[in-house]
C-alpha cells in the first residue's frame, strides 16, 4: 500500500468556526505498515480553551500562548503531508477541521480522506464498540499513549489501519491494497462488504 498521512486534530470543540479552532495536529506517514514519519505541533488559533476541554485533553490556555500560530503550523504540516493521501479515525471530525484550517492560509486539500473508523465498523464487526481505544486493546496493539492528544491518537490510528490492512490480506485474500479502495470499502453496506471484495480479488 502506498504512503498514507494519518492525521489527528485536538479542538477547541467539534465544528470549525471563528470560535471553535483546532489547539493541536500530529500526522504520522505510515508505509508498508509502518510508521516513518511523524509532525506534531500545539498551535495557538487566539482562542480560549474551554475547562472542560482542556480536563479532556490536557492542553490549557498556558500552553497555547507559548505555542506557533496556526497559520505557521498549518503552512508546516501542509508541507510536510503534500500530496500523500489522507486518513483519520472518524474522519468526517478531522477533515472539517483540516479543510476549515487549510482554507484559513488559502490553501485547499487535493486528496481523498480514508476513515478508519468506518473501515473498522466493516472489518471488525465483533468488535465491543468502534472507539479507538476500543479497537487497539481489542486488536491487542500497542498502546501509545495519553488518548485525546494528537500524536497519541494519530499512531493509534495507524496502528489499526495498519491491523486492518493485515485482515484484507489474510482474511480476505487481497494481495493489492490502495488508498482508493479504502475508501471506496468504507462506502459500502457492511453486509456487502465479502461481494465488494470478491470484485477485487478478480473472482
């Protein structure tokens, strides 16, 4: 499979506004299912974390001040992921906040997001919930650290795509896999999930 950016976003709250900003992003390149790269940076959007938020994260308003401004982070990390396709847990969550703060340095994302939250809800269906934490004790991979920062969640996360991929090779028999057709699994019905696959290993 080719190089993926996985990214994780720690924010202010769950959708991008003036007042709503991203306080975190970490974004590790996973390669033949492994981890070759990492970005981590706090970044300062000139907005206050709420208490409950900075309980949940443990990133506070004293940390920020000292931080990058979020322009600069995201002129970084847009460097540092270029074209390479993207993949997040509960992607819909980090792509609005990738996009909005993209948009905000008048850049615009070129590449398909995966989820691998979405591909675990398919693949994983025995699975007790779909929760990242969920999956990597159920998958018994490795804990990386505190949940809820970035480079913590983003590893966790490559983890498990990189779990996933194994099953579609051993279990299903795939010998091939992409970017694209990540994406195109997690579009379909999980019931039909075994006849999509068939597809693509030529039966």
């Amino acid at each position: 499979m080719e190089r993926i950016a996985v990214i994780d976003f720690e924010t202010t709250g769950i959708s991008p506004s003036s007042s709503c900003r991203a306080t975190e992003i970490a974004v590790v390149i996973l390669e033949q299912g492994r981890i070759v790269e990492r970005y981590q940076s706090l970044m300062n959007a000139g907005v206050r974390v709420p208490a409950f938020i900075e309980q949940l994260t443990g990133i506070s308003n004293a940390m920020l001040r000292t931080a990058p401004s979020a322009e600069q982070v995201m002129n970084e990390v847009n460097e540092f992921v270029g074209i390479t396709p993207l993949l997040a847990h509960n992607a819909a969550f980090d792509q609005k906040f990738w996009d909005f703060e993209l948009g905000r340095i008048k850049r615009t994302r070129l590449q398909n997001f995966a989820c691998s939250l979405l591909l675990a809800r398919r693949l994983m269906p025995a699975a007790p919930n779909h929760k990242l934490g969920t999956l990597t004790t159920f998958a018994s991979l490795p804990n990386t650290g505190k949940a809820h920062r970035a480079m913590a969640d983003a590893e966790m996360a490559a983890n498990l795509t990189a779990h996933l991929a194994q099953e579609l090779r051993q279990k299903h028999g795939l010998r091939e896999l992409s970017h694209d057709l990540l994406v195109s699994l997690q579009k379909v019905p999980a019931a039909k999930i075994n006849e999509h696959l068939k597809r693509h290993r030529g039966f």
